[in-house]
C-alpha cells in the first residue's frame, strides 16, 4: 500500500484570514484509490492543539466542570451557554503542563494524578487542532484560587460540581452537548464501572 504522503501533492496554500486563528485555503493533488490523481480545495482552520480534563473527586464521584459562552454555539441556535471540561490550547507548552495550569485559571483548584487516557481530532474535516485527554484528581477542600478563567482573553467561566452518574443524564437531557466533555465522561464512567 502506497503511504499517504506519496498520494498527496501540495499545490498552493493562501491564507484566508490570520485574525482569532489562521484560516488557510489548501489546494492539493490526491491520488485515489483507483489511482487517478484529482484535484482538491479545502479550507483548514488552525488553533493549535490543545488539552482538556475532567477532574474528579475519588471519594464523592463529583466531577468539575465549567460553564461559559460560547459564541458559534449561540449562532447555532443553542443559547451559547455550554457547560464543558476544562480545556485550553497548549501554546508551546507540553500537554500536561498545560492542562495542570488551565485547570487552576479555569477552576482553581489543583489537579491530583494527573493521568493522560487519549488524544483525538474533535473536528477533522475542516480544523487541526488534535486534544490531548486527560483525567485528574481534585480535593474540594483544597482549592487555592477562585477560578473563572482570565478576564483579558475573554472569559467567563463558572465552575460546577456534580455527580459522574448526574453529568451522565444531563447528556441524555441534552443539558451537555460538548464533543470533548461528553467523551471524558463516559470515558470516566467506563473507568469506574
């Protein structure tokens, strides 16, 4: 079998917009499977990559989520109002390191166990960014900050403590509609059954 990056022939590349993210338009050769070579366009959108984590509490089962806008969901028709795992881009920085300071922005409190289960592109089709997973420990006594995100990147962030087996039927209410939250969490209940 021929290696994909023998089947892909790069033509031109022009960026679309370099505004919140880069936005590139990607014009390519691809060698199909009956082997004729057919000419492509597609549009990628870069963010860089990022890491999330859901922080759970051994001995309660609660689990630690956020709650903020998010604008293309609102634009969706959803009241943009989304209930998710903490998460953020890496930004140069390893996966791990990153997560442990997002978590203490976003939640304040302090990640225990920090434990890598996966990585995914959430959105292949038309952006980059691969998430790093992650799965952590937290003790609701000790939380050292008070969360929330940081007021000069925008956000707004409230954080919530609920139970593993409730956070499950708020995906079946459709109360949790976030890709990268709804597979921490039966990734979590899979764990722990």
């Amino acid at each position: 079998m021929t290696a994909t990056k023998d089947r892909v022939r790069m033509i031109d590349t022009t960026v679309l917009s370099d505004d919140w993210y880069v936005l590139k338009k990607i014009t390519f050769d691809y060698c199909r499977s009956d082997g004729t070579w057919q000419r492509q366009s597609r549009e990628a959108y870069d963010r860089g990559n990022g890491a999330t984590i859901l922080l759970l509490d051994p001995l309660s089962g609660n689990v630690v989520l956020t709650r903020q806008f998010r604008m293309p969901a609102f634009v969706n028709g959803h009241d943009g109002m989304m209930l998710e795992a903490p998460a953020g881009l890496l930004d140069n920085a390893a996966p791990d390191a990153r997560i442990r300071a997002e978590v203490e922005e976003e939640t304040g409190y302090r990640v225990r166990n920090l434990r890598k289960v996966f990585e995914a592109y959430m959105s292949p089709g038309s952006v980059t960014e691969k998430l790093y997973f992650y799965l952590g420990e937290y003790d609701p006594a000790e939380r050292p900050g008070a969360g929330g995100g940081v007021a000069e990147e925008g956000e707004d962030l409230e954080t919530i403590e609920v139970h593993l087996s409730e956070a499950l039927r708020m995906i079946e209410r459709g109360e949790i509609v976030d890709g990268k939250t709804i597979m921490l969490l039966q990734h979590a209940a899979l764990v722990r059954a």
